[in-house]
C-alpha cells in the first residue's frame, strides 16, 4: 500500500447520514476547539498524558510531508470541560522541526496547544479532514483508553485533523471526539 492511500481515508467533507447538525458544527468549526470549549464550560484543563519521540503512522508520515520511518516529537493530551474529557488531542510535529519556528511545542506542558497556534498571526491552518474511528484505529484505542470508557459504549468515535504551517515547516494536530465532546 502506498503512503498515499492511507491519507485518503481522511476525508475533506462530512457526509455521513448518522452526524447530527450538532456534531457537524463541533466537527466543521474551523475555529480554535480550545476557545470553543472554553466559551461552552464554567472550567477548563488540558491533561498531559505524553510527549515522546516516535515513529509516525503512514498517513501522519505523509501529512507532515516527511520520510516514512522519520522520528516526530508526539503530544497526547485530553481536553476537560467541566471535569468531563471531551476531545483526545494527537499533535505530531517532525524531530527535525522542533526547533526554529516550532520550538514551542516541545514546551507547552499543560497549556493549551490551540491557544497558541490560533493566536500567532504567522501561523496557516490547512482545511480541516474527517474521520469515523472504530477499535480498529489506535487513535480509537488511544482515546478510549484515555478517557477511561469502555469499548463497547462508544462503536465508534469521530475526529478531525489539520496541519498548520510557519515558516514551512508542518505540526499536525488531530483532534478525536469523545462521546461527552457534543454535550456542551
């Protein structure tokens, strides 16, 4: 399978009968989800559950434009409105671009990744792709497992992911949407 056939699953439109107009507007906002959740809740935190070095999957590999087997710094991080977990947050951004105009997200800790992205003026945000995940995903598996929900309640979860740009370098962030994203 080519690296470019994995990319093709994320999609640039939503067409899927079983979406509500409600998912649709949280999953199509090409607004900050950060600013979104925060507007929507009396609190809001990020949970860090990991930044590591890693090897990209194929279709990460070919949305940061990089070599297949090419390391990236990974941040997994779960976004809490009102102490419930909304959205499993994936940001993979090249080793080789970690310093320079990308430097901050080595850094961020528990601060918000999308506050800083929507925030700099020099920063370009490529549209929006979508994506139903079931258990066969790891990001499906990656997200459950974070937020502590059974398999069997959730068939299915939806995501979407862009990659912004500065300076040509590439930092792409997936957001999944946990069964409580759309309750706010």
């Amino acid at each position: 399978m080519s690296a470019s056939r994995p990319a093709a699953t994320w999609r640039r439109h939503l067409r899927h009968p079983a979406l509500s107009a409600r998912q649709r507007g949280w999953l199509s906002d090409d607004g900050s989800l950060t600013a979104r959740l925060r507007e929507r809740s009396s609190s809001f935190a990020v949970q860090v559950l990991r930044q590591r070095i890693l090897r990209p999957g194929a279709d990460e590999s070919a949305a940061l434009q990089i070599a297949p087997r090419e390391w990236a710094w990974g941040r997994e991080v779960l976004l809490i409105a009102d102490g419930v977990p909304r959205v499993f947050a994936h940001s993979l951004l090249a080793r080789k671009h970690a310093r320079g105009p990308w430097q901050l997200f080595a850094r961020m800790g528990e601060r918000p990744l999308g506050a800083a992205l929507f925030a700099d003026p020099r920063i370009a945000r490529q549209p929006l792709r979508f994506r139903r995940l079931d258990a066969r995903h790891p990001l499906y598996r990656a997200a459950i497992r974070a937020a502590g929900i059974e398999a069997g309640s959730a068939p299915y979860l939806w995501a979407r992911r862009s990659v912004f740009t500065r300076g040509g370098k590439l930092l792409m962030v997936c957001e999944v949407f946990l069964p409580e994203a759309f309750a706010t």
